[in-house]
C-alpha cells in the first residue's frame, strides 16, 4: 500500500522535473539519431538501445508526440518541429488503421497535441494548418467508433484480437473519439445511417466500467469487500448473442489477477473523460439526467481502480507487474516497502507508475472541484507520491548511453518478450516508449500546476467567444504557409 508519509504540493516537484525535461531532451536527440524508418517503430530498449517489434506499430504517437511534450516543457523551437515533421511524414496510416483499438495512442498523442498546442496559443500554427490537424482528429475518431462489436445495452471498441475482444486499455483511446465529437464529427454507417461519436464513447466507458472492472458485486461479489476496483485485461464475449462469457489477459499473470498496467489505463481514462464529460452541456446527451448519470458511472470507475491502485502498489508507490504475481509470495511484506527492481522474484513496471500518477492526480482535481475535500487530498497526494518516486534513482536514467528516461518498464512478460540481463531471473533496467511518453506527459501536467499555467487537458482550453473550432479565412496563403512548413512542395 503506498504510504503517504510526507505532504507534498506540486511545487515541491519542480526542481526533480526540470532535471528530468533536461534528460528528456537528451534521450529525444539520441533516439532520433539513430532510428531508421525501415526498422518499425521503437518498442523498448534492450541493453539501453530502442529496439523495434513489430505488431501494431502501436508506440509510433509516443514517439512523435515526445518531443511535442518536450517543446510545451521547455519551449525549446527545434523539438516543436521535430514532432511536427515526423507526425506529417509518418502518421497518416494510423489516421485510418482500421484493425487496431490504438487511436489514442498514435493520433491524440500527436495530431492531438499539436492541434491542442495551437488552440493554447503556443504555436504559430496558421488556421489552414490548425484545419488540417482537426480534419485528422475527426478522420481518427471516426475510424475508431468504426470497429464496433453491437451488445444488447450498448457496445464496446474491441480489441485487435478480434470482435469478441474488449480490452481496459482501450478506454484511453476514447480520447480520439471525444475530439472527434468536439470537432463536430459523426461516423455515417450502411444507408447513411449516422452514429453520435459521443454516444459511442459513453457506451464504451459504460461497457468497460461493468465488465472489465470489479466492485465486489454481483458476478464478482466474491471480492474482499473495500478491496475492489481490479481489473480484468480482456473481457469475452459471445458476439452472436452479446452475451459475456468471462474475463481473460494478454500480458497479466492470470484473468483473475490485475494486470497493473491494465489497471493504470483504466484509472487514467476514466479520469479524463471525466473531465471531457464535464465540459459538455446537458443538451449534448439525449436526456437531461444522462450527463449526471455518464458522469456518476466513470466517477465510481475511476475511485475503484484507484483505491485498488493505493492498495496494491508498494509502499513507494510503484507496483509490480501484475498484483497476483507468483513471486510475491516469496517476497515477505513486499507491500510494506519500497518496489524493488532488483529482486529476483517478480520484476516491477514503473510505466504502470507513470500513467497511475497521473489518473490518481487528476481524479483528486475532479473531486476537489466538487469540494470533495478530503478524498482529493488523499489522490492528489498518492499521485504526488508516485511521481516523486520515478524522478529519482533507481527509475530516472540519467546514462547518456541509455536511450530510455523511465527505467524498470515492463513490456509482455508472459510473452517473455523483455530483456532480461545476464545473472537475473527478471527483466530490469529496461525503458518502453510508453513509460518514457507517460512520465514526461504527468511529469507536464504537475508542472503546469505548480507554475499556475492553464490547466494540461487533452481537449484543451475552452474556445474563445466566437472561435468555434474551425476558423475559414485567409485560405490560399495559410496552403502556401503550410506546405512550406511540411516540407512539401505541392
């Protein structure tokens, strides 16, 4: 269980951080440096070099959407134009992938970001180029709500495994959903027949609320009650009939034991949509009470799984691999203390840590909005804790021959897909692209708060009066300005 020893305020943070956007800027250099386009996109490293494997090419927005991360830190130019170029040259397959439930990833992660750059007034992105990211954005989220499996309340995005498949992780790509919604995109199916994006997102969020989470009742009041809020990696379902047929993994140890990284996309998702949701207004859901009842469902979702979080990371807030792990048995007391990287046992995932942080952080934001005091305190100060946990040793790689930032991530260890170095039983000392993304994108959010700077939101700031989200003037020169910028002569 983390123990929450020490009160800390963002603030506090603020030197860990500028030292880890340091190293950040360095790791960013190396890799781009060094990656060739023709190798696949970098996954994790093995003895400290970015390796490829490809699959999904799923870690490609991470990539990209890093130095875009970079430059909203520092405001370094050169790392505003390396995410820039490398999103225009590289992203536009993920833009319609239609095999795969990873749009938030690849395309929030970088068309997002520099859409949401240029909304904040921290580019000089013309309205032809802000256009141009918006029109991706509504392409992404469409293509997204595409992949539909139909249920008999609803449905879900399911997972690349096939129509059966509902994944946790998925959650975080509802982001591209919800932009799309927000840009005024809907998905027109057979005959024309429109679909909402908003109300695919919300049947989303309710499916993997009921199913992929646990709340000690009905099918799963089994559960230690006050132990709730595991989760379930892959959730089965009959397709001919929508029925569900029982919870199942990837990359955990077992369908009945928390896969920790499953847990921290589930936390952080329903966190944030909660936030989106929030800024919607009551005329956007079919009936007045629906928003209320949209947000009463994620709001349980995301205390679940973050006090199932508090209660089964180590006491330093870093959690291994999955909480049912076989090892731990053997590591007496191991939630009492601080992770250990270097057991022999069960190896921790610190990208588990990085993407938990910031749920926990940003589900004390909404509850402190509502004055839930006390309770928001107790997120806001677990998320603190995390954080300070990763930007000192033993996680932080300060190595400028080691390509990752965030060390001791966790990739498929079922799979036995991680390095695991000469005289261990365990992987370590690894970094994944994912944990690398996530700690600069929770490590800017606390920032932002620390120095008073509009709140970090994936959908950023209100629109001004009379912006809208789409502006049409000026239209031939803002083509000539941006084909300048991309690189194209066209």
């Amino acid at each position: 269980m983390i123990r929450l020893d020490t009160r800390r305020t963002p603030a506090d943070l603020l030197p860990k951080i500028a030292r880890l956007f340091s190293l950040s800027a360095q790791k960013i250099a190396s890799i781009d440096a060094t990656w060739r386009p023709e190798d696949g996109a970098p996954v994790f490293t093995v003895e400290g070099r970015y390796q490829a494997r490809g699959w999904t090419e799923w870690t490609e927005g991470f990539v990209f959407g890093s130095p875009l991360l970079q430059f909203d830190a520092d405001g370094d130019a050169a790392f505003l134009e390396l995410g820039r170029s490398r999103t225009l040259q590289r992203m536009a397959p993920h833009l319609t992938h239609m095999g795969v439930h990873d749009h938030g990833f690849n395309n929030v992660s970088t068309y997002g970001t520099l859409w949401r750059l240029a909304r904040e007034g921290r580019t000089n992105a013309s309205g032809w180029e802000r256009r141009f990211y918006e029109l991706a954005l509504k392409v992404s989220g469409a293509v997204q709500a595409r992949r539909w499996t139909m249920l008999p309340s609803g449905g879900f995005i399911h997972s690349f495994n096939g129509a059966h498949s509902l994944f946790v992780d998925t959650i975080r790509s509802l982001r591209a959903l919800a932009l799309g919604h927000l840009l005024g995109q809907r998905l027109v199916e057979e005959q024309d027949r429109s679909v909402s994006l908003l109300d695919r997102l919300v049947q989303h969020a309710r499916s993997t609320a009921q199913w992929s989470v646990y709340y000690g009742e009905d099918r799963d009041r089994y559960d230690v009650a006050g132990h709730c809020g595991r989760t379930a990696h892959e959730s089965l379902f009959n397709v001919a009939s929508g029925t569900y047929r029982g919870p199942s993994t990837q990359q955990g140890y077992s369908p009945f034991t928390t896969w920790t990284r499953g847990l921290a996309w589930a936390m952080l998702g329903f966190a944030e949509e909660l936030e989106f949701i929030d800024t919607l207004p009551d005329s956007a859901f079919a009936r007045a009470e629906e928003k209320a009842a949209v947000a009463a469902m994620m709001r349980r979702a995301a205390r679940a799984t973050c006090d199932h979080y508090i209660d089964i990371a180590a006491a330093d807030g870093v959690p291994y691999w999955d909480d049912g792990a076989p090892g731990l048995a053997q590591m007496q007391d191991w939630g009492s203390r601080p992770a250990d990287p270097f057991n022999d046992r069960e190896p921790v995932d610190s990208s588990a840590a990085a993407i938990a942080a910031q749920g926990l952080l940003r589900l004390g934001h909404i509850l402190a909005a509502g004055g839930e005091t006390a309770d928001a305190e107790r997120y806001e100060q677990a998320g603190l804790r995390v954080l300070d946990t990763l930007l000192g040793d033993p996680y932080l790689s300060a190595d400028p021959n080691h390509q990752g930032l965030l060390l001791h991530s966790v990739y498929h260890w079922p799979n036995r897909w991680d390095h695991v170095p000469p005289g261990s039983n365990i992987p370590r000392g690894e970094s994944s692209q994912w944990g690398d993304y996530h700690i600069r994108e929770v490590a800017l959010y606390v920032k932002r708060l620390a120095e008073h700077r509009p709140y970090l939101a994936f959908f950023g700031p209100p629109s001004s009066e009379g912006e809208g989200v789409s502006r049409a003037s000026g239209l031939s020169a803002e083509r000539e300005g941006f084909s300048r910028a991309s690189g194209n002569d066209a």
